[in-house]
C-alpha cells in the first residue's frame, strides 16, 4: 500500500473517530443539563409544596381551635328549624346579601306539590322563613371565618418555628413529595431565621457540605413580615451521583469508542512501521546485491585468469591472483557474517561467552590493527586511555566487533575536505563505570537522523547510495551487543563537524 493511501485512510478515520467522539461527548453534556436543570426544578416544586402544606397545617390549626370554642359557646348546635317534608318537582333558588346563590328543592307526590304550589301564601311564607334562616346562618358563618383569617394575620407570625413547622412533618412532607416527583435520593435540611441562624436541623446536615450546587432554599410563611421570615434549607449529598447515573449507558460506549481509537492509532503506527520496514529491507536486499556483486566479479575475474596457460606460468601472476581471491573472499565472508548478525535482533538474548578482559588493552590492540586502514586514506589516530580500572566482562568477540565497527564507521564517512582524524579514549566514571568514547572529524550526522541511527537497516544516506556501502546494521549491532553486555552507548555529532559515540560498560565486580 502506498503512503499516501495510508495517510488519506488515516486522517478519513481520524476525523471520524473525532466527530463521534464529539458527538458523544456533546450529546452526555447535554443529558447532563437536562438532568441538572429537571433535578432543580422538580426539588424547587417539592418546596414549594411542602411550604403550601405546612401553611395549610396552620390554618387547618387555627380553624380547629375556632370551631372548638364557637361548639362550645353557640346556641347553633342544635339542627336549624324542623325537617321539611320531602316532596318532589319544586325548585327554588335564592340570593345571599353577597350575591352568592342557594338552591332549595321540595320533593314529594305530584298532588301534593300541585296543592302545594296552589297554596300561594303559605309557600312564599314559608319559603321567606327558610331564606331567612339561611341567610342568618351564613351571616354567622362568615363572620366565624372573618374571626380564623383575623387570628391567622395577627397572632401566627408569633409561634415558634418548631411548632409552626415540626421537623418530623416537614421530613415527611420533603419524602412524600419528593418520591412523588421521583427523586428517591438522601437529602439534609435545616429552617433559618432572617438573619441566616439555624433554628434546627437535620442530624445528618452539614453546612460546609451545602454548596451552591446541591443545595435549595424555600421560604416558609412567606406572608409573615420580614423580621420574622424563616427558611427552608435543603440539599442533596449525592446528587451528582443521581445525575451521572441517568448517563451511565453512555460511559461503556464512550470507553470502546476510546478502545477503538487507541486500536486504530497503534494499527496506523504498525502500519507505518511495516511500510518503514519494508523500505529499509528493499534498500538492505539492493545494497546487499551490490555488496555481493563485487567480489563475486573478481573472484570470477581471477578464476578466468588461471584458466589462462600464460598466466599459470608465471609465478608472480598466479601470485596476484591467489591474493585478489583471498582477499576477495574474505571480503565476501564478512559480508555474509554481516548478514547472518541479523539474527541476533530476532532472538531475546544473544548468546555470549563472558571473559574478564581488560578493556584498554584489547582497545590499543584493535587501534594499533585499524591504524593502517587509516593511515591509507592520509588520516591518523590516538588512543587516549586514561581509566585507571579497565576490566570488564565480555564477550571478547563481539566486543571487538562493537569498536571495529565504529571505526570503520569514522572511515567511512570521513570528510573530503580536511585529513581524518580519530581519537579513541577511555576513562573512570562514578559508580564503577567504565567510558570509551570514539570521535572523528567526519561529515558528522544531522539532528533528525542521530536519534534514527541505532534503527535496524536504517542509513542517514538513502539505501540506494553506493559510495558508501553497507546494509544499515552496523549500529544496530552495536547498540544491541552494548545492551546485551550491560551498557549503553549514546551519540553525540554536530553536521559536517564530526561525530563522537560514548560506551559506557560495568566494571568486573573482581
């Protein structure tokens, strides 16, 4: 698949992943409004409720108290005038001095009603003596009443709180009503006077726990003047656990849209891997072929040549051929053991065989046998190795292979435009450490590629360059065999400057 099919694929899902994450999240944001503003406006009617309630607990008290001394003062009692005799058809309606209506209705036989009615003077008399009864009462009635509302205004302001509104019947009252509306949930209330001090509370409330967003306040009597006005004060200790709880279906789809998400990122990251990967193998098998073309050509050259009468007479030519076979075929040996370290990275641990060796010694023996190398392309080297404890435990071989290959390195990306030089150095660290480090003066390594140049076949110059050859494992060898032994290796290069890489290695516990 082309990069640029994966890129397009890559930002289509990540913008639909974002819309539905967007989308969710907006549509729980608004759930939880609603549920916010449905919670408040429910708790705001059950006060109001509870507050209608408790005053008609007070004027039903008042009414009681009334009604218990007008029974036991009044001549009332008694049943107003005799029982009519129930007859049938007669409808008569009157007028209060209010302007209210009354409806009487005389039942009966239809002959006595027609007698009845035919009777002129004696109905209208006796239905002026009932509307006068009925008015009387009513009169007396009214001015009862008149007398409760009168004793309301005046006296009820001056109750005390607690027997206006009992903290029992108001509990009852918030439960009932509140369950009504379908907020079964714990709450704490307290009643304050006008100047904000708690006259009671609940047992369980707390004021530091009432804050502006669990907590509601309804006025209780609010007809009573304002110096003795008393509150309501209620709020919910769990009220946003009940309101997440009406959205609590949304969290598993939001958390495998997250899953989803997270999933997708790490397949577009493989995907880019797999794609780096393939490239880097491409460029390994083409720099491998040429690599390969090489001494394959000169080995098959020199073979031509023995084949040659005059050649294998003359000594110094079979000579000369003898030697570009050697030579060439340990070119195509280490070529091929290149290619087998491959190996190495496919397996957990490398297999080692760990000597106690002293590191300074074996580092002046590889730079007094790499000197030549470098003294043939006009450079020069130093070894500076001033760590006073260099014995550390290795593998001998692979060692050897870590510091060849970094000088082969400095070698090879070595600087046309002044002579090379390379100094090689150790010295002491804290903690029983040892430091090797490796500078030259070559073409050094951009910033974007020194945190790459450990990466498995990776090159700083594309793979399909040849004037400088090799496959891309050079570090990544390194890098590995210097963890294998305990280490680390960092670098450190400034382009077109030089390059320097640091191993640090545990000393022998011995």
């Amino acid at each position: 698949m082309k990069k640029q099919t994966i890129w397009i694929l890559t930002i289509l899902m990540a913008f639909t992943f974002l819309g539905l994450l967007f989308i969710q999240i907006f549509y729980m944001k608004n759930i939880v409004g609603i549920r916010h503003e449905q919670f408040s406006q429910g708790v705001r009617q059950a006060l109001v409720a509870v507050a209608i309630r408790l005053e008609q607990d007070e004027a039903r008290h008042f009414l009681e108290d009334e009604v218990s001394e007008i029974e036991s003062q009044s001549i009332y009692t008694q049943r107003l005038g005799a029982t009519l005799p129930m007859q049938e058809g007669i409808k008569y309606t009157f007028t209060t001095t209010t302007g209210l209506e009354a409806d009487v209705t005389i039942k009966g036989k239809p002959s006595e009603i027609t007698r009845f009615q035919a009777d002129g003077s004696a109905m209208s008399k006796h239905f002026r003596s009932m509307q006068d009864v009925y008015r009387n009462h009513y009169l007396y009635q009214k001015g009862v009443i008149d007398d409760v509302i009168l004793n309301i205004i005046t006296t009820a302001s001056t109750r005390p709180i607690t027997d206006r509104a009992d903290s029992t019947v108001v509990r009852r009252y918030l439960t009932q009503q509140l369950d009504t509306l379908g907020l079964d949930m714990p709450f704490e209330f307290a009643v304050l006077n006008h100047a904000g001090i708690i006259q009671y509370r609940s047992a369980g409330y707390e004021a530091d726990r009432a804050g502006a967003d669990n907590t509601f306040v309804q006025t209780l009597f609010p007809r009573d003047p304002a110096g003795r006005l008393h509150f309501l004060k209620v709020y919910f200790p769990t009220r946003q656990d009940f309101i997440f709880r009406s959205i609590s279906f949304m969290v598993p789809a939001l958390a495998f849209t997250l899953i989803l998400l997270i999933v997708f990122v790490f397949t577009i990251i493989v995907a880019f891997r797999q794609k780096k990967l393939t490239e880097m193998k491409n460029d390994f098998i083409n720099n491998m072929t040429h690599e390969f073309k090489t001494p394959i050509s000169s080995i098959s050259l020199a073979a031509q040549m023995l084949s040659d009468p005059a050649v294998r007479k003359s000594p110094a030519m079979l000579q000369q051929t003898a030697t570009v076979i050697t030579d060439e075929t340990k070119r195509l040996r280490f070529q091929v053991e290149k290619v087998l370290q491959m190996s190495l990275f496919d397996r957990q641990r490398a297999t080692l065989k760990l000597d106690e060796i002293d590191a300074n010694l074996t580092v002046y023996n590889i730079v007094n046998t790499f000197k030549l190398k470098v003294e043939k392309y006009g450079g020069s080297i130093t070894a500076n190795l001033d760590a006073l404890n260099g014995l550390v435990v290795v593998d001998e071989m692979h060692f050897t292979n870590v510091i060849f290959n970094l000088l082969d390195n400095a070698v090879k990306y070595r600087s046309e435009e002044r002579p090379l030089h390379i100094t090689v150095s150790s010295r002491d660290l804290p903690g029983e450490r040892l430091e090797i480090s490796i500078a030259d003066n070559g073409i050094g390594i951009r910033r974007e590629d020194l945190k790459k140049i450990f990466d498995k076949f990776y090159r700083v110059n594309t793979g399909n360059r040849h004037d400088v050859k090799g496959f891309g494992l050079g570090l990544a060898y390194v890098k590995k065999m210097v963890g294998e032994l305990g280490g680390s290796i960092t670098a450190e290069s400034e382009y077109n400057h030089g390059t320097k890489f640091i191993i640090i290695l545990p000393l022998s516990k011995n």
